[in-house]
C-alpha cells in the first residue's frame, strides 16, 4: 500500500494535454471571433416647440417626414423652451451614392 502525505497530491492541477499552446503545436480548437457590425449612422436635428411637440400633428408630421428619407428618431433633447429631436440613419455608402440609370416613367 504506497504511503500518502497531505503535500503530495493525487493528481496534478492541470493534465498534460497533447497540442495545448506553448508547447509547439497548432491547436485544433476553432473559436469564431465575432465582433459587432461597423455601421456608422448619419445625424440630423429639427427644433420644435414644446407646444409643437404635444399639439399632436407637428411631431407626427415631422416623424412621417424623416422617416420617409429613411431617418429614425434616435433621442429627443431638452432644450429649454424648445426640444431638438435627433434623427439617424444608416450611412450610405458611396456606390449607393453613385446611382445610375434612368428614373421609371412618371404617368401624367
């Protein structure tokens, strides 16, 4: 029966493990690294009143009109007596920027 001392231990901590890193071989694990998308935004700002802001068509009105460039309303800042809503978009790139081609046809 082989002898015991509580300094000894049974086993070691870590196993020595074939293609672990530093010991000169590639490892075989695949770990994919994901990051988060590069997307820059544009921004744009329009002043409103407060009486603007809660009479029910001017905030409306101006939400309908951004979003139909493609603008989203990203904060509402207090300016005092006014507020400054902060619209974004996604930034365009510059091939989207330099369309070509012809318009469809307009029906009079």
């Amino acid at each position: 029966m082989p002898l015991h001392l509580e300094e000894d231990p049974d086993e070691p901590d870590e196993p020595d493990q074939p293609g672990a890193p530093g010991d000169g071989q590639v490892s075989t694990s695949h770990i994919p690294s994901v990051g988060l998308p590069s997307r820059e935004w544009e921004y744009a700002t329009r002043v409103l009143t407060v009486a603007q802001v809660v009479d029910g068509t001017s905030l409306v009105k101006a939400l309908k009109e951004a979003g139909a460039d493609g603008w989203e309303l990203a904060d509402v800042v207090d300016g005092g007596e006014k507020r400054v809503l902060l619209m974004r978009r996604p930034k365009r790139s510059s091939q989207e920027a330099r369309r070509v081609g012809f318009a469809p046809p307009t029906h009079n």
